[in-house]
C-alpha cells in the first residue's frame, strides 16, 4: 500500500496559522470599509456634506470594480500570477487608496473647489475609496483561494467563516470605535488616519504570509502532490466563458449581489436609521449596528463548520434570506419606534448575515474548478460590487428626495432628519430578490449534483 506523503497543510498548526495571518489583513481592510458610517452626521455637520454626497461618496467603493472591471482582471491575475504576487499587489492598493481619501477629507486645500459638478472633497474621497475598494475586493478573492489552497478536503467552511468572522470584527470596530475616535482627536478625518495606519500594518502582516505560502508549494513539490488546478499557467481566457455559462455559478452571483445589496448598504445607514427612527443618541447610535458583526464573528464560523460536517449549504442560504426579509419588513414599519426592537432585530439580522455567507462561498468550488476559481470569485465580486456602487446611491437620493421630514440639532449646528420607511422597504424587496435566487440555486443543486447539500469533510 502506497504510503501518502504529508504537505504543510496536513499541519493544523501551519494552516490555521496561515488563516490567521491573512485573516488580520482582511479585519484591517473591513475597518476602513465601514469606518465612515457613523460618520454620516459628522460629516454634514463638520464638511457640509448632505445625503446625496454621501451617497455618491459611500457608491464610490465600486467605481472601478464595476467599470473598469477590476475584479475581473484581479481574478485574472490571481489564477495567472498566484496568492503571493495578488495579495502583496491587493494590499499595496488599499493603503494607496486610504491614504488619498484620509488626504481628501483633511485637507482645506480642496475648499471652495467643484470637481464633475460636485464638491471636489466629495469627489477626491470617492477616488480614494474606489481605489481601496478595488484593493480590498481583490484582497478578498486572493484569501478566498488561499483558503481552497490550504482548507480543500478539510475544515474549508469553517476556515472561511472563522476568516469572515474576523473581517467582521473589522467592522465592528468601524462602527464602535468610530465616533469616539473622531471625538478624542479633534476631527471627522482622524478614524481615517487610524485606518490608514492599521492597513500598512495589514499589508506587512501578509508580506509576511508570502513566505508560508511559499513553503506550502515546495511541500507540495516535494510530496510529489499533483495538483488539480494549482498550475497559474494552466489558466486560459476561454475559460471565462465556461463560467459565465454555469447556471450555477449565475444563481450564487445574483443571490451574492441581492443578499450583501440589502445588508452592507444598510449597514451604511444604520447608524442613521438609528438616530432619527429610534431617536437613539448620536454618541450611542453606532453600538447598534455594531451588535451585527459582533453576532457574525460567532456564528459563521458556527454554521461554516455546520456545513463542513452536516452539509446543507442550499437549505442555510434559504434561511438566512428568509431572516433577511423579516428584519427589513420589521424596520419598515412607521410605528416600530422602541430601541429594544432595534437592538433584537440587528442581532437576528446577524443570524441571517451569518448564514447565507458561511455556505455561500465555501460552495463556489463545487461549482467551478479550482484553476478558475480566482476568476470566478473575481466575477462575483464585480457582480456583488454593482449592487454595493448603486444601492447607496439609490438610498441616498431617496432620503433627499422623499423622506426629509425636517432639521434637528447636532453639536450646535442644524442638520436634516430622515424618515428611513421608504428605504426598508427597498432593503425588504432585496431581500425577497434573494429568498427567490436561494430557492432557484437549490433546485439547480438538486438538478446538476454539485453537492451543496452534502458536507466538505471528506471521511
């Protein structure tokens, strides 16, 4: 009987030491993702900002994902280059592009300029934030196969939900830590600076990763392992079209774009929603919303491991679109106005947050094979960065166009106050768009036998 030679991955240490490392940089770009949602007073009261420009500032994030298809091109680059050369790449961008938005909302130099019609503050952040976001996306396609690379045939649900789980802890630090930050140093730039700070030191921790990576591959070699779709050069253009032709990899992009449509944009806002629905304290709003990650950082990783053991990826994705749907419908309710509803509801909309994530992403590579899973993750993300460049416009227009009810004060100064009923709605809507592409995904499952109701552990 032929004895199998172990690899580095065979290690529990070494691979979830790897999860580890590059699962900070991700926290340290989530943080800068979301730093600005509790912001958004602050930022009407201190740079004369109104909804709209937030709005317009907040869709920036996909700008050059979604036209100039640079997630498509990360994807790309990824499966053509390998995790060394498109990580070091990813995270140079993102503290590139923090560091102009951090220039743009700290300078006076830009007072009194427009830029394409705008405040030319306004315009210079979003380019710093478009450039971050293409950064931070194509960071996140780049740990997705890494984790493959370390995770196949072992624990790869979990692996994932214990990496989003951490990026998550990025976010709920960006909304806790956001205000009181801004308030200790004197200025709405200062998280930024913070941010900027963090991701330099996320950007050496996965220089850092580049040399475990490394040592995994001559394990590899040296087991004599034949790799299924390892070889970056085995990639070809073609294959793009094999991708865009699954209908199965259609449903998981269209349920991706609609499920993280209806939860990130909202998390944008919520800090809002909670002031002027709820009447909850400014300095206090953000703690709200910032329950949602911290219930994600336990239960992905719960129900990624759930998944790894039991299966049932479809039948969680289904679930956690159906929560999605009540909490929306909840916070759409004109009359709905106790701050412990508020509290219940974001923690249950966590449960949804943690669900559909945790078997989404660990059932892409029974749909698509390994040498084009960067590509495909790639195309996903630009599919999901569509939703997540529109939907904070379209919300923002709204609050300006329909749902100013009047002015409240804020530190002295006079600001607008929102009625959110409108916008719930259209986060409801998405989210019943997504309960629809859930069931049509498991019913495709059922037809094709990808295997998303079965477990990853292979016995």
């Amino acid at each position: 009987m032929e004895t199998i030679k172990k690899t580095l991955r065979d290690s529990k240490a070494a691979r979830w030491t790897a999860l580890a490392v590059v699962a900070f940089t991700m926290l340290c770009g989530y943080y800068l993702s979301d730093v600005m949602a509790p912001l958004k007073p602050l930022l009407e009261k201190e740079l004369l900002w109104n909804s709209a420009e937030y709005g317009f500032f907040t869709s920036a994030y996909g700008w050059f994902n979604v036209f100039l298809l640079m997630l498509l091109f990360g994807g790309i680059i990824l499966d053509k280059m390998g995790v060394r050369f498109t990580g070091v790449m990813a995270t140079a961008v993102m503290v590139t592009g923090t560091a102009i938005k951090y220039w743009a909302i700290s300078t006076h130099v830009l007072d009194g300029h427009t830029l394409l019609g705008m405040k030319a503050q306004v315009v210079i952040a979003g380019l710093g934030f478009a450039t971050f976001g293409v950064g931070v996306e194509v960071a996140g396609i780049t740990v997705s196969k890494i984790i493959v690379k370390w995770f196949k045939g072992k624990e790869m649900a979990l692996a994932m939900g214990l990496e989003m789980a951490t990026a998550r802890l990025g976010t709920a630090l960006a909304m806790t830590t956001s205000i009181p930050i801004a308030r200790a140093l004197h200025g709405v730039s200062k998280p930024v600076l913070v941010c900027l700070i963090m991701l330099c030191i996320g950007m050496i921790s996965f220089i850092v990763y580049t040399f475990m990576d490394k040592k995994l591959d001559k394990s590899i070699s040296e087991a004599g392992v034949v790799e299924s779709g390892d070889s970056e050069e085995s990639f070809r253009l073609k294959d793009i079209l094999y991708i865009i032709r699954n209908r199965g990899w259609w449903l998981i992009a269209i349920l991706c774009v609609l499920f993280y449509s209806a939860v990130f944009p909202f998390i944008k806002y919520a800090t809002d929603l909670m002031v002027n629905k709820f009447n909850v304290d400014q300095e206090l709003a953000g703690l709200i919303p910032g329950l949602l990650p911290f219930g994600t950082i336990l239960l992905t990783p719960l129900f990624g491991n759930l998944y790894d053991r039991k299966g049932k990826g479809a039948s969680i994705m289904i679930l956690g679109a159906i929560l999605l749907i009540f909490v929306h419908a909840m916070y759409s309710i004109p009359f709905l106005k106790a701050t412990p509803i508020a509290i219940i509801l974001i923690i249950i909309l966590g449960i949804g947050f943690s669900l559909v994530p945790s078997a989404m992403w660990p059932s892409v590579p029974k749909i698509i094979p390994e040498k084009q899973l960067g590509t495909a993750y790639g195309l996903i993300f630009l599919v999901q960065n569509v939703g997540l460049m529109l939907v904070p416009l379209l919300i923002g227009w709204v609050l300006d166009r329909f749902c100013i009810t009047g002015t409240r004060m804020l530190d002295g100064a006079e600001v607008s106050s929102y009625n959110y009923t409108l916008p719930m709605i259209i986060f409801t809507a998405l989210g019943i768009l997504a309960l629809i592409f859930a069931l049509m995904l498991k019913a495709e499952d059922k037809k094709k036998g990808y295997g998303l109701e079965l477990p990853n552990i292979k016995r």
